[in-house]
C-alpha cells in the first residue's frame, strides 16, 4: 500500500510526508478513521514512507530493499499487534502472519469483517491479549536491523486488553531509540485515555460527493444498477461503503430492496394474508435490520416523490428502483408521503418501546395500505 492508493486525505498526506522528509516524526501517532476508510492503508503507506530508501517527494519508491520488505509484509523491524481470537489460549499475533498477509492484499480499505473471516472469529471473541506483553518488550530490546526506524503497528488498540495497554503506554511514554508507534482505530472513544492523550492524533475526514464518483468511475464493474453518483450520495464519505455498493456487493442493499418491492406489493394488493406473513418475516430481523428497513422505506418514498418533481440534480435511485419509481409515478404526492413518514416514524417509536415487533409492521402494512390507496385508486395501479 502505497499514498497513491488512497483517495483523497491530501492534507493528511502532505503532513506525513513533511514530517518524514523533515525528519521530525513523532513518536507515537494514532490514525483515527470509521471501518473501511482507509486509516488503516495510510499508516501502512506511512511506514512504508518512512523506511524508503528512495523516497520521492509524494510517495514510496517501491524499488528499494525496504519497499520491497513492505510488498511481503515481511520487514525484521516492522512488528504488529491486531485482534485475533482466543483458539488455544496460548496463540500470539505472530501466529496469524500469514493471514495478517492475506488481509493487507485486500487494499488500503481493507474491513474489520474481512478480518474475521481470515481468522474465524467474531467482534466479541477477537481482541488484542495481555499475553503479547512480553514478546513484544523482548522485540523492543532487539537492535534494529537496518538504518530506518523500527516501527510497532496497532490495528485497532480499542480492541486491546487493558494489562497490555498499560505496558503500552510505559513503551509510549518511553520509546526505544528510532521506534514508532502507529495505532490505527476505528472507535477513538474506546482506546485507553492514558494512550490517547500521549499521542499525535490525526483524523481522516470524509470524503466529498464529487471526489468519490470520481474515483468510482475509474473502477471497473458490471453493475449497472448502482451507477457512481449514487454510491457516492449514499456512502456517507466512505469510500469503501461507495465502492461496495457500486458494485453491488453491499448485501444489506439487496435485502432491503427486496423488501421495499414486498411492502409495495403488499400495499397494492391490500391482502391481509399478505400483509401477516410479510409481518412475520420482517418481525424475524434483528432490530438493527428492522430500523435499517424502515429507514430505507422512507428514504425510497422521498425518492419516489422528488422523481416525480423531475429533480434528477437531487434525485438518487439505482436502475431498480427508477423502475420502481416509473411505476408509481403520480402515486406519491406531497401530501402522503409525509403520512408515510409519520407512519414510519410511529413503528421506529414502537419497535423502540420494544412492543412486539410483528404487531408493529403488521399495524404498519395496513395504515401505508390506506394512505396509499386513494392515489392508487386514481392512478389506475389498483
């Protein structure tokens, strides 16, 4: 991983590359960026930087000893601690090298998800062990192995058991000569304040709209339905989130579409068998799926009311859904769609009371059945 592989964060860039050129390098800094942001492939590209033997004035030179070290992830003075999962008890970071390899071929926008695919774990299993204390201060008392700087990586310190922190923080406190420390996190609350206020900080900002379709249309992909101004509107500034949805590998995406067509169709048909059994299936989500759903129906009815203001400047639909949208056009009016919202937002309050959720998207289905039903009517689709 390389600068040049991250989109944007140019200030962020130029500060890093300053202060290694300057050779004024602060000992210990903490990247702070959400989960498939990229904070993780800028420290990458930073470590890299600062042991290049030829480095150019933007970036690694990717040729020398060093570089090609970086390339295999496999450089005697880069040493790592990430979160792995408790298999026996006695396993260290330095068991899971090869996956650790694996997973930074995944780019610079590699997700903690991936990871735990890699080493089969979950987000309450994994976490950085006490138990790499001491490994870790017997490789801080080996010399270092070349000129650059020795440099201790922590993906995701928040993970890390607190014993170990605070022999952390003594390492922080007091580096080795020509040691870095680089922590990278997605969850700044969650490091340990002691580690935190010792620490540069530097945090990535979200990306604009227009820089992320930009980069969007410059990747291959097959997927017509999310075109890139799309993506771009719904990631939030996270690259990763645009890319997997312009390619259509965000699932969650499919799932809710589906049920969007199936609320529709229950809408149009005003079955109430119909209604019932897709009440069961959405009461079998889990909640943060339920909410997600909800909050997915309102975006499209808002959607499907600014197409037919034939406002595409501020109108963001994928092919399936402007097919969606073709079809009820006329059916969405200013005064409903504000009565679908208020229906909506009476569910979220209900599935929030913990009332039981089948009850609440069954009541749902019915009352969007009657507020639709005069436009449907008008239009013809019923």
């Amino acid at each position: 991983m390389y600068f040049r592989d991250l989109i944007g964060q140019e200030k962020i860039k130029a500060q890093l590359i300053r202060s290694a050129r300057a050779g004024q390098v602060p000992h210990a800094q903490l990247f702070v960026g959400r989960d498939g942001e990229g904070a993780l492939g800028l420290a990458y590209a930073y470590a890299r930087y600062l042991n290049c033997q030829e480095r150019g004035e933007d970036d690694a030179c990717g040729h020398c000893p060093s570089c090609r070290r970086f390339d295999e992830v496999g450089d005697p003075d880069l040493s790592f601690l990430f979160p792995i999962v408790n298999a026996s008890g006695k396993n260290l970071c330095e068991d899971h090298l090869e996956d650790w390899r694996r997973f930074l071929q995944f780019g610079p926008y590699a997700r903690y998800d991936e990871w735990l695919s890699l080493v089969g774990g979950d987000g309450k299993k994994a976490s950085i062990f006490a138990r790499e204390g001491e490994p870790l201060q017997q490789k801080m008392a080996f010399h270092r192995s070349g000129r650059g700087y020795r440099i201790l990586f922590v993906w995701l310190p928040e993970r890390m058991q607190e014993v170990l922190g605070n022999k952390l923080l003594k390492l922080v406190e007091e580096p080795p000569e020509h040691t870095v420390i680089l922590m990278v996190t997605d969850e700044e609350q969650g490091v340990l304040s002691t580690l935190r206020s010792r620490m540069q900080t530097l945090r990535l900002t979200r990306l604009p709209e227009g820089e992320i379709e930009a980069a969007l249309r410059s990747e291959p992909t097959d997927y017509a339905e999310a075109d890139a101004l799309y993506a771009a509107h719904l990631s939030e500034g996270n690259y990763r989130r645009a890319l997997d949805l312009y390619q259509g590998k965000a699932a969650e995406l499919g799932e809710e579409f589906v049920f969007l067509q199936r609320v529709l169709r229950a809408t149009v048909n005003a079955q109430p068998l119909e209604m019932k059994a897709l009440a069961e299936d959405l009461s079998r989500l889990t909640k943060e799926e339920q909410s997600s759903i909800l909050e997915y129906l309102g975006r499209m009815f808002r959607e499907f009311y600014l197409f037919n203001l034939e406002l595409p400047e501020i109108n963001y639909l994928t092919t399936r859904e402007e097919g969606i949208a073709r079809y009820l056009r006329s059916c969405i009016t200013g005064q409903n769609v504000r009565q679908v919202e208020a229906e909506l937002d009476e569910a979220r309050r209900h599935l929030a009371q913990n009332v039981q959720s089948k009850m609440v998207f069954f009541d749902l289905l019915l009352r969007l059945t009657s507020t639709l039903a005069p436009s449907y009517k008008q239009a013809g689709v019923r």
